[in-house]
C-alpha cells in the first residue's frame, strides 16, 4: 500500500479506525471478530492504527495491546487524551491529567511509547498552549514521539503549533462532510501538518450500510446525529443509489471510492476507515489499488458536498463543543 509521512513517520496511506471494535456504534464487537480485524489489517498492509483512551473507557487500547503486541514494530500506533479522567469520561485537558492518561494507556497498550499521541478535544478551560506543552514534556520524556490534535479549528491549530510544532490534526472528512475545507486543510498545508481523515466512508452511510437507522443498536451514536433522522435521512438516502452508481462506473465499491477520493484530493491525507469485519478490512484496503479520473472526482463532487447533504454531523450539544469551522447549515442549528 502506498505509504504517506505522518510526523517521522511513513504510514500506509489507509489505516485502521479502531474506535468501533469497542464503541461509538453499539456493544463491542465479540473478541475473536476483532481479533480477525485488527491481525487482518496487518496481514493487508495497514501501518497505522488509531485508537483512544476514551474508546471504551480503555477497553479499545487494552484490545490494542492484547493483540498487537507483540506484532508492535509492524505498526505506527496512535492514541488520543483529554476527555477522560482516570475510568470516567470527562473533557480535562490539564497537563496533569494528559500525563496521568498517557501513563495508563502506557500500560494498556503494553508498550512504552505511543508513536503520535493526540489532544482529543481542545478543553476551551485550559489554553492549548499549555495541553500541547504537556504533550511537548511526554515527547521529551520520550513517552510519545509525535503530537496531534483533534477536531480543532484553523485558528487553534496555529496557536499550538506556535507553542510546539504539532505533526498531524485528525478531524472528519468524506464527500459528506467537507468541514476541512473551509480552512484546515489549507492551515495543515501552510504549516506541514499531515490531515489525518476519520469517518472517511461517512461513518457507514455511504458505503451503504445505514439504510434503516431502525436497525441501529442501542449505544450507536448515529441515533442521534441529525443526518440519519427523519426528512433528513430521507433526503440523504436519496443521493446514496447515485452515489452507488459512480462507483460501479468507476470499477469499485462505496466505500472504495470514498477512500480512493481521498487519497486523489490531497497527498498529506491519511484516511483510517473503522470496521468491525474483516471483509471490509480488506475491501477497504483495496481502495489504495483504485485510481479516480478528473471526471469522476467532480461528479463524486457535484453529487455529495455541503450543498447536498441535509442536517449537521452532531446534535447541538455536541456540535457546540467542537472546535472545527462549520458550515451555514450547522451554523444555524
């Protein structure tokens, strides 16, 4: 698989979200399954793995470490602090509880260095100056070896990597949602900070499988984002045929063309789609083997983007708390 820089870092150009082995989308998927999932990535090229504190209140990382470890130097591994507090999940971005977090998913990951260690979310209580200064001490300790942020804004990217030069800034983008664009993916190009792409396939939906939020399980965070309710998901649902369409035209599957989109839009994006099935590991894998003409980028284009797609990514609770730069539409909700 083609490789792309993150940090000191080459990394397959695909990795693996794996948030929803554990949480986000229901109960956790059953241990052998995500066995199959995670040594499936490594036997299909993936080098990059992406995982958090908060995922299942340490449950993702020990699964992490349980199964990976002692394939450990085959991988670059990512993880994330500051939303939790010791086993409970709580935004803190203090420097005493980013280290306190590190050293936990430390012993969780069995390991002793997370190669790129993100700031979840930026808690608006504590200046990111002093967050990203408490990842600096753990570079420095040689506990991390790369500093990353989540779902920040061009304007708190710069102020961070003024305090410490910052090597990724992780946030969602697909055709769907094209928040990046209105400014990050311009500040991580001026700054030479790798975009690290989640919910590339649009958390499910356009690689076809959320045709009937009905069938969600009980836990599934999408019950309550408004694209996948009501006359939005109608409106939605109605594009996804299309969209289905475009790839059959283009010799691929959904999810493929979402991936392979990706990849032509820009060369510092690293895309890490999350499954719990080992098909779709390697399905996904696949999308690096896909190449997208002109023509198809601008009907993928025409077909799904901000003008297109109906309701905002998260409720307004939540959408509030996020510091990305929003579209009209999610501005007003």
């Amino acid at each position: 698989m083609e490789k792309r820089s993150v940090g000191p870092f080459k990394v397959s150009a695909i990795g693996l979200g794996c948030m929803g082995l554990s949480h986000g989308y229901g109960p956790p998927t059953p241990r052998d399954q995500a066995e199959r999932v995670l040594l499936g990535a490594l036997d299909a090229g993936y080098s990059f793995f992406d995982t958090a504190a908060v995922y299942g209140l340490g449950h993702n990382e020990a699964l992490v470490g349980e199964v990976l470890g002692s394939r450990r130097a085959e991988f670059t591994l990512a993880s994330k602090c500051g939303v939790t507090v010791g086993d409970e999940r709580r935004l803190d971005g203090s420097p005493a509880n980013i280290k306190d977090t590190c050293e936990r998913s430390l012993k969780r990951l069995k390991t002793d260095c997370i190669d790129l260690y993100y700031l979840h979310r930026w808690d608006r209580n504590v200046p990111i100056e002093d967050s990203v200064g408490a990842l600096a001490d753990l570079k420095a300790e040689g506990k991390i070896k790369a500093i990353g942020l989540s779902e920040v804004s061009a304007p708190t990217l710069r102020r961070a990597h003024a305090a410490h030069p910052i090597d990724a800034l992780q946030t969602e983008y697909s055709p769907w949602t094209r928040n990046p664009e209105i400014a990050v993916l311009e500040a991580c190009h001026e700054l030479g900070v790798t975009f690290v792409a989640f919910s590339p396939v649009g958390r499910g939906f356009l690689a076809g499988g959320a045709r009937d939020p009905a069938k969600f399980q009980p836990g599934d965070m999408r019950i309550a984002m408004p694209r996948f309710q009501g006359e939005a998901f109608e409106a939605n649902l109605a594009m996804l045929d299309r969209f289905a369409a475009v790839a059959a035209d283009a010799g691929c599957t959904p999810a493929q063309l979402c991936l392979a989109w990706l990849m032509r839009k820009d060369p510092r994006i690293v895309s890490i789609p999350g499954t719990t099935r080992p098909k779709h590991v390697r399905e996904n894998a696949g999308a690096a083997a896909v190449t997208l003409t002109a023509e198809t980028m601008a009907r993928v284009d025409d077909l799904v983007n901000a003008s297109t797609v109906t309701g905002s990514r998260y409720p307004p609770a939540l959408q509030s708390a996020v510091d990305t730069e929003r579209t009209p539409a999610e501005a007003e909700a």
